[in-house]
C-alpha cells in the first residue's frame, strides 16, 4: 500500500509544483501568448534531452576528479561542472528558437518565458530523481521534507538559471544597442552559470557550516525576485508598447479606436473572450485570441524595427500581419 501511495505522490510533487510556477509564467506573458506547440516543446526539452545530455556529460567529466578527497570531489562537481554541463545544454533551446523561430521571440519577457520553461521542467525530471532516493532512503516522510526543499524553498531555482539565459537570448534580437545584442546571449548564460554555481557550492558546504547555505539562500532568491519583478515590469512595458505602436495602426485603418481599446486593456480582452464562451461560441472565442495575439505581434513588430533598425524582415512580417488581421477582421464580423 505504501509503495502504491508513493508511485501516485512521488511523480505529483516532482511534477505539479513546477507546472504550476510555469503557468504563472506563462500567465505573466499576457498580451501575446506564445504558440501551446512551444510552450510545451519548452518544458519538455528542460525535463528530458537536456536532463539526459547533461548526464552523459557529467559522467565524462567526473571521471578526473574520482582520486579527490570526498568533499572536493563534490564540491568540483556540484559546484563546477553541473553548471557548466546543465546550463548550456538547457540553454540549446533557446538557441534553437533565435535561429528557427526568431518570429517568435517579439519582446525579453519571451526570453525569460521560454528559459524559466525549459528551467522548471529540467526541475521537474531532477526532482523526480532525487524524491525516489529519497523514498529508497527514508520513506515518504524523507520524500515531503525534500520536496519542501526542492519545490519550494528552492523552487525557482533552475527557472532563475535558464531564464536569465533566456533573457540573454531575448536581448539579442530585441535590444536597441548593438553591443548588448551581441553580449547579452554570453552574459545571461554566464550569470545563469555563476548564479547555479553559488547555489551548489553552498549547499554542498552546509555539511560543514551554516553559513554558505544562507549564501545560496540570499543568490537564489533575491535573483529569483529580481527576475520575476523584472518580468512583471516587462508586461507592463509591453502594453505601453502597444499603446504606443497601435496608434498609427487605428490612423490606417488597421484597427478601429473600439478594437484598440479593447487590445491595450488586458481585462477588455479577458472580458470579450468570456461572453464568447459563455454564449457558447468556441469558434469566435477562439478567433479573438488570435486576433489579439496577432495585433499585439504587429506591435511589438514595429517597436523591433524602431529599437534594432531597419530590417527586410521585419518589415515582411509586418505586412503579412496586415494582411492576417485584416482577414480575421472580416472572420470575426461574420461570427457576430
């Protein structure tokens, strides 16, 4: 019965924490909601390839550090070569969307959206593994004392590592100074190394003294807060921006002065989409999020081009968003 019990919680409190933290993540990112295909592609890469390629390179690169005394052994490892092997392989995803699908990556609060993805499903697997030690070890009275740990007291922790890279990622298509395009991927995958570092390497001395976990404590959160303020800031950027970039959008003809209310409210959005659905019309609730996705991307769209310069591709999206809106326009009248 007890084992029973322990297949049905282990994998729930691996699980459930994390999905819950991405989900105000993803939350957070509210006027321009990434495709579900990437957001899914995202965490799944943090809790299986980027676990399984981080494994395979550890025992590599643990093999030189075996003759060490036990405490430098694991201080070496945890606290070097783990950051330099999880993050980089976490990170592979991001890189991977700035080279396939830089459409995508519209403003830095998608940056950190998608690495703190990738961060809390690499959680979620590591979590996994160490709860079902724990259970071997002690039971389920072991398992809950870790995951208070694990899911939250250090909850954040890896969606801090890979969203800093995130964000790095972000500010290379997004930033309005070119050195800080070309630095920001090496500085944020740097600071999410040296951050994961701090971490390990205190609580690998908690063994020995207090002090150094009170050090990962202090790393962890105030980066973790700092980050999250960071992105509720963003979020508010963005709705400036669309106030901003929409305006000569009404003048064209784009859009009309109700619909750009509408966009730049997120509760106006939230409200014509639930008396959609509340009159049962799935497929004009459906089109609206569309819309509002694809006005909001036409922002931000113009806002890349006035911060980075001008760019032919840009301005092709730029027109085929016209174009889209315009189409889902006469959609959405229909349906009324």
């Amino acid at each position: 019965m007890d084992s029973l019990l322990a297949i049905l919680i282990i994998p729930a409190l691996a699980f459930i924490p994390m999905l819950l933290y991405a989900l105000f993540l993803w939350w957070l990112d509210r006027y321009e909601k990434e495709p579900i295909r990437f957001i899914l592609a995202a965490f799944f890469w943090g809790a299986v390839p980027a676990v399984i390629f981080s494994l395979i390179a550890q025992v590599f690169l643990d093999i030189p550090l075996s003759s060490g005394a036990e405490l430098e052994t694991e201080l070496l490892g945890a606290g070097f070569i783990a950051p330099i092997t999880e993050e980089p392989f976490k990170a592979l995803m991001l890189l991977f969307l700035v080279l396939r699908y830089r459409h995508e990556i519209d403003t830095p609060l998608d940056g950190i959206l998608y690495g703190g993805l990738v961060g809390f499903g690499f959680a979620s697997t590591e979590n996994l593994f160490y709860f079902l030690s724990a259970y071997e070890m002690g039971g389920l009275r072991d398992v809950f004392l870790l995951a208070l740990l694990r899911a939250v007291v250090f909850g954040l922790n890896h969606a801090l590592f890979t969203g800093c890279a995130g964000l790095g990622f972000a500010l290379a298509l997004t930033a309005a100074h070119g050195w800080l395009r070309w630095s920001a991927p090496v500085l944020g995958l740097g600071l999410g190394i040296v951050l994961h570092a701090i971490h390990n390497a205190g609580a690998v001395l908690a063994s020995v003294a207090c002090w150094p976990i009170l050090v990962s404590l202090l790393s962890d959160w105030s980066g973790a807060l700092g980050l999250v303020g960071l992105a509720i800031y963003l979020s508010f950027r963005e709705r400036a921006w669309l106030v901003r970039y929409l305006t000569d959008e009404v003048e064209a003809g784009t859009i009309s002065r109700p619909e750009y209310e509408t966009i730049t409210s997120y509760r106006q959005r939230v409200a014509e989409r639930s008396r959609a659905l509340l009159q049962g019309n799935f497929a004009r609730w459906w089109r609206l999020g569309k819309y509002y996705r694809l006005v909001s991307e036409l922002a931000f769209a113009r806002r890349r081009l006035q911060a980075v310069g001008a760019d032919a591709e840009t301005n092709r999206r730029i027109q085929r968003l016209r174009r889209e809106i315009l189409a889902l326009q006469k959609e959405l009248s229909k349906g009324e």
